[in-house]
C-alpha cells in the first residue's frame, strides 16, 4: 500500500510488516507497543532527518468564510465563498 511520502525511498520490511499489523488490530494496548517498535526502528535507521520547520502566515478578508485549514494550508476550496 502507497500512503504519504517516501522521499528517501526507504525500504524496510520488517517495518512494513509491523504498520501492517498495527493497522489490522483493534487492541489499543497491543497496536501502542507495535507503534513503538516502529518508533525505535525509525530512531535507529534514520531514515529522514528534518532540518527546519516552515512556519505560514495567511491573511484572508473578513468575508473570506468557509476556508478549512489542513496542515498544508487551506483545504476544501469548493466550501468558500464571499459574504457579502
């Protein structure tokens, strides 16, 4: 399954194996320790190092409504209109 970015394209089957089984369990005690062995298999690899963390600034007019914010910005473009 292809899900997010893999920029790195880091490849590593046991971690694969692991997110598969955290995802097919519903027992919140078990799917925590899954997810904290993915957590350390990434801390020993590596995989990705982030340098820096982009902070946005948006101005939007007052009868701008309607804007639904994600974390890349504003999402659901077909839900904003112009009050008048």
């Amino acid at each position: 399954m292809m899900v997010g970015r893999n920029n790195g394209n880091w490849n590593f089957p046991e971690y694969d194996r692991l997110l598969e089984a955290g995802r097919a369990t519903f027992d919140v005690a078990e799917r925590r320790a899954i997810y904290h062995q993915l957590e350390q298999l990434i801390n020993r690899d590596l995989p990705f190092l982030p340098m820096f963390n982009v902070q946005d600034v948006h101005g939007i007019h007052n009868r701008v409504q309607g804007i639904v914010w994600g974390i890349t910005g504003p999402i659901l473009p077909e839900l904003v209109y112009i009050r008048r």
